[in-house]
C-alpha cells in the first residue's frame, strides 16, 4: 500500500465523516431557508471536492498490495468501481443542494437521506476498516 495514497484516502475519509456528522447535526436545527448557516456551504464544498477522484486514490492506495490479477487484486478492482458509481451519485446530489440560494434543515436532512449518500457512506466506512 502506498504510502502517500493511503494518508490522502485517510484524509478524504476525514473530510467524508466530519461533513456528514455536521449535515447531521445541521439538520437537527430546524433553519429556515432564510437562516442559513454559514459553515453548511464550506462543508458541502469540501465533501464534494473529497469525492474527486477517490477512486484513482483508492486505486493507487490498493495497487501495491496484490500483483495484476490475483483475486484481490480483482476484488479491490470491482468494490472501487462501485465506490466511484456511488461517489459520483452523491456529488450529484450534493451538488444540486450547493446550487440553491439557501439550504435549510430540511434539505440536509433529505440529503442525508438520500441513498445515494448512504451508500457512499457504506463505501467509506468499509473502506476506512481495510485502511486500519
């Protein structure tokens, strides 16, 4: 495992969990569309900008544990196929809330719902376990 692919796979996962646990806690607050949080947009930002790309990081972050075509090889291949599906799923969603004027409660919390971004999450959370 390479060694800089795996710290920048660790950060983004970093990033990942910490936005969705604000966007959890964001949605608790019940905001009006008119009382938007400041931080909510930088979080969003961040979140989208992590999932560029995450599956070449994955790649390369799993590229040096099994040679060409073993089975894990083949396996770690797939799941990141299906990380990249999901992340790029998400981002659209994620995307489409960045593109409103204001962002309320309510929006986070049908993001949050979104199975789009749990799946995402799933990814991330299986990913971040292989990583420890």
């Amino acid at each position: 495992m390479s060694a800089n692919s795996h710290f920048e796979l660790e950060k983004r996962i970093d990033i990942i969990e910490s936005a969705y646990e604000f966007m959890l806690a964001y949605a608790a607050q019940g905001r009006e569309k008119d009382n938007e949080g400041p931080e909510i947009r930088e979080y969003l930002e961040n979140l989208y900008e992590s999932l560029e790309g995450i599956g070449t990081v994955s790649n390369n972050c799993f590229a040096g544990e099994s040679s060409g075509e073993s089975n894990a090889a083949i396996r770690a291949k797939v799941f990141i196929d299906v990380l990249v599906r999901d992340s790029k799923k998400a981002q659209a969603g994620i995307g489409l809330v960045q593109a409103q004027s204001q962002i309320s409660s309510q929006l986070i919390d049908n993001l949050n719902a979104s199975i789009h971004l749990r799946a995402l999450l799933t990814d991330i959370f299986l990913l971040d376990e292989i990583l420890k």
